[in-house]
C-alpha cells in the first residue's frame, strides 16, 4: 500500500483519489480552501442556489464509469440525472429562433431547415457526420491514453475531413472553425451556432482549428444532461465516494511545497491557512510515495527552480492567455413558464468585436451570453420565484482588471441586457444579483488569472496540455491544465490516466 498526497479537491483529483483509494492505497488530499469541487461550486442565499461553474454535463458515461470502477454502484443511485430537452434554444442576432433536440441528428436537422431554411439543417447534419470522423481519429490518443512520447503525432495532420473550398483560383480547406462556418456551413446563423460551442469552451472560433468540430458532435451524440440539485451535487457524490472509500481530506491545507529524496518525491509540506491565504508559520510534512498536483502552475510554485516536465514534452500551455468566465446569478420575482428551455444561447450581433477577447483588448459590448433556467425546486425557496444563471466567455484577469471599480457590474448589465432576448421583461423581475468573475475563479481554483482551460485539440494549431507524469518519479499532474484538458468529461479522464500511471506503471496505455 502506498501513500499518495493529493494537491487539491477539484473535480480530476477526486477522480484519481477515488480510484486510487480502491486500488489499496492510503490518499490524502490537501485542499487550500474550505471545501471540494474545484470550479464546481454552488452559490446559495434566501433559498435560492445557483451553478457558478459547469451548467450541464455533457458525456455522464465518463462519471458512470466511475462509480462502477470504484464501487459496482451506478452513478443514478447517487443523484438524478435527466436528459436536457431541448438540448439548447438559440437566438440569433437577426432575431431567429431554434430549439435543437436532445441528441437526435435528425430531429436537429428539421429543427434547424423549420427554423433557418431548407437546405440549412441537411448542412448542419453533413458537417456533424464529418465531426463524428474527426472523433473517431482523435478519441483514443487525446481522451483515453496518457499523452504519447511522440505527441507531436497528434499535431501533424489535421483529423477533420474538411470539404475542398474553391477561392482565389486555388482550393483549399478549412482548418479552423470560422472557416468552416464561412465555407462549409455557409449561413451566419449557422456559423454562429458553430462559434457558440467554441465560446463555450473558452475557445477563438477564428484560431481554433477544424478539430474542435468535435465539441459540438460530443454533445450532439451523447446528449446534455442535468444533474438534480445542480452540478455541485456530482461532485458532492463524488466526495462522498472517495470518503466512502477512506480517502481522507484537510481543508485548509495550503501545501507550501513538494519534497524530495534519492531523486523522486517523498512528500509534501503544508501550512494551515486561511482560505485563499498562504499558511504562515512552520509547515507539517507529509511523506508520500507519490504526488499528485492540480496542474504545471502548481508543480512549478512548488519546486522551485525545478522543471517538472522533461525537454520534448509538451509545452504547458500558458493560462493566463485563455479566457475566464462571468457569472451572474439572478434571483427572479415570478415562477419559471411552462416549456421554458433550460439552456438559451443569445448569440452577439456584433461577433467580431467579441472576439477581441482573445487579444485582451477589452469586454464585448453585446456578449454572447448562455442562460440558464433550471426546472428544479431544489434552487429555490418556492414556486412563486425562478433562479436564473447568465454566463458570458471574457478576459481573464491576465488581461482585464476585473477588479476595477464598477467593472464587473458595468459587463454584469450587457450580459443581463443580452439575456433578455431570451426572457423578455428579465430585469424586471430581478430581486438582487451576485456578479462573479475571473477573480473569483482564481481565488477558489488558483488557476493565474481565474481563466478557464479548454479540451485537448489534435492538429497543427490545436491545444494540448502538458502530460500527466513528469520527469520526476513519483510526481503527477491532474486536472484541466494537464493531459487531457479542461471540462467536466475530461476531468474525470484525467483523474482515470493518473490513477492508471501509479497503480500500472508508466506503460499503462488507457483501459480497453
């Protein structure tokens, strides 16, 4: 039996925590704040509760497979999880409407010729078979094995089969996804639908490449599901499995550094502190046999004047320049209307100036704004009053000070303005807000900046992160800033590789 630490409770280390107590081995996990989740949180006041992280969960067999692995339970004996329908409602900037079905590619596609045109759903639906094949290519090496020595592989070739555009005299192919809206997709709306996926993950339509096609099928295929209660209720069953399973847990614990012995790690040292806080003080050493740690940021702070990752490896991806997330939780005077969407993507008229996000140049004016309306009692205090969560892609800290006076009401008001279109008379109704930004996000997740990390994207201008073993025997990395990247399916990958590479070995290749 061996003793592992883990740095922090986010979604991934819980995952690795998990399976790795069932495996026969002691975990402790040391968690700087004062409780799990990571950016999984929940905002509760006058009986209204409200998801400040993920909205939705995409991909549940990820999380089924997790309860199975560590306890032949099934994940719906520990909460109650309900197919969204519609999947999501879309308002565009010419003020057309659409509801898109609950993975069904047929019924998305007569959703989208009713709504947008004949002709405009079957194109919608081709673009998502050549998605299912970018997904077939790239599944395995970027999901399920630990990152390849040679992952410049996975850069090499881009796996979506593009269509052959003709412009210029020359042909060419799309290698980005505002491309593909442009030259294969080839209506604004539709383009529009295409970039709000992106936006989602914290991703530049205009950069990101052809492969992130995938997000959307990964949707589309699998479905969008809720979690009764509110997301935090998945990691709440999830920290209930890894207690179950005597993983123990010391909240508050700011670990101030990663120890080392005979060339690999033994332990860690950690101060008690206030949350958000440094620990002051003499430190308490831990000794392990093996570290896990939430992400290259956090290994570097902890081994100082040490590089955890050997020459070739990936190069971390630097956080600061990803996008954060702003979050505007609405308590509502009135009851939620029958048939209201749980999720409404309101699209921005102006979708060039929001991407200037991405080049830190500022907020947009008229964001694209995600509105959630859940039909769960269980966020309010009664039927008579509906909780509402607006979230919009912008700067992260690294690049908008966010903490400026009147800067995040100021977005906070273009975000509720923009969500309106999707509930008219939306202000009116609003009893009090809670504004959370980037800000908030550092502070409970330590990621620099409080930005958000996207999923692992194959091709030459993709994204990956860096792998989850390190040139250091014995020290390990975890989460959404590592192999395989960021969102509540890759979480749980992640925590399955690292839990993989310590019970197998570094020839673990994935479960089959």
């Amino acid at each position: 039996m061996a003793r592992i630490a883990v740095i922090g409770a986010g979604m991934g280390a819980m995952a690795a925590a998990a399976r790795l107590a069932v495996a026969g081995h002691r975990v402790v996990v040391y968690e700087r704040t004062e409780t799990y989740g990571g950016a999984v949180r929940r905002f509760e006041r006058d009986g209204f509760g409200f998801d400040t992280g993920p909205g939705v969960l995409p991909l549940p067999a990820v999380w089924r497979d997790l309860f199975l692995k560590t306890g032949k339970e099934p994940l719906e004996d520990q909460v109650r999880l309900t197919q969204v329908d519609p999947s999501s409602r879309h308002v565009f900037a010419d003020g057309t409407e659409v509801s898109l079905p609950n993975a069904s590619r047929a019924g998305v596609v007569a959703a989208l010729d009713e709504a947008l045109g004949s002709g405009a759903g079957q194109r919608w639906g081709d673009f998502l078979v050549r998605a299912r094949e970018a997904w077939d290519r790239t599944r395995r090496p970027l999901l399920e094995e630990p990152l390849w020595p040679n992952w410049s592989v996975l850069a090499a070739r881009e796996p979506y089969p593009a269509v052959p555009h003709k412009r210029l005299l020359r042909t060419r192919r799309a290698a980005t996804l505002a491309e593909i809206g442009a030259w294969e997709l080839r209506d604004p709306r539709l383009a529009a639908l295409l970039a709000g996926h992106a936006l989602g993950y914290g991703l530049d339509p205009g950069t990101a490449p052809a492969s992130a096609a995938v997000l959307p099928y990964l949707e589309h295929a699998f479905g969008v599901w809720y979690v009764g209660g509110g997301i935090r209720e998945l990691a709440r069953a999830v920290y209930e499995r890894c207690v179950r399973r005597r993983v123990e847990f010391v909240f508050g614990a700011d670990v101030t550094g990663i120890l080392e012995k005979d060339g690999r790690v033994a332990g860690v040292e950690w101060a008690e502190g206030a949350f958000g806080a440094r620990g002051s003080g003499g430190g308490t050493v831990a000794e392990a046999d093996a570290v896990v740690a939430t992400g290259p940021w956090r290994l570097r702070g902890l081994l100082p004047g040490r590089e955890p990752y050997g020459p070739g490896a990936v190069a971390p991806t630097a956080e600061g320049l990803f996008p954060g997330r702003v979050v505007v939780c609405l308590a509502l005077r009135g009851g939620r209307e029958p048939g209201a969407a749980h999720r409404t993507v309101v699209h921005s008229p102006d979708a060039t100036a929001e991407l200037d996000l991405f080049t830190a140049e500022g907020t947009p004016e008229r964001p694209t704004v995600r509105v959630d309306r859940p039909d769960d009692p269980a966020l309010l205090p009664d039927a008579a009053h509906e909780s509402v969560v607006v979230t919009a892609t912008v700067p992260s800290s690294a690049g908008y000070d966010w903490s400026a006076p009147g800067a995040a009401d100021a977005f906070a008001d273009r975000m509720v303005a923009a969500a309106e279109r999707a509930v008219p008379g939306l202000r009116e109704r609003v009893l009090w807000r809670e504004v959370r930004t980037p800000v908030h996000t550092e502070r409970e997740t330590g990621a620099e900046g409080g930005a958000v990390p996207a999923p692992a994207l194959a091709a030459a201008e993709g994204t990956l992160h860096p792998s989850n073993s390190t040139q250091i025997p014995g020290l390990f990395a975890v989460g959404g800033w590592s192999h395989p990247g960021g969102g509540l399916p890759h979480a749980g990958m992640s925590g399955a590789l690292v839990a993989g590479l310590i019970v197998e070995g570094p020839d673990f290749r994935g479960s089959r």
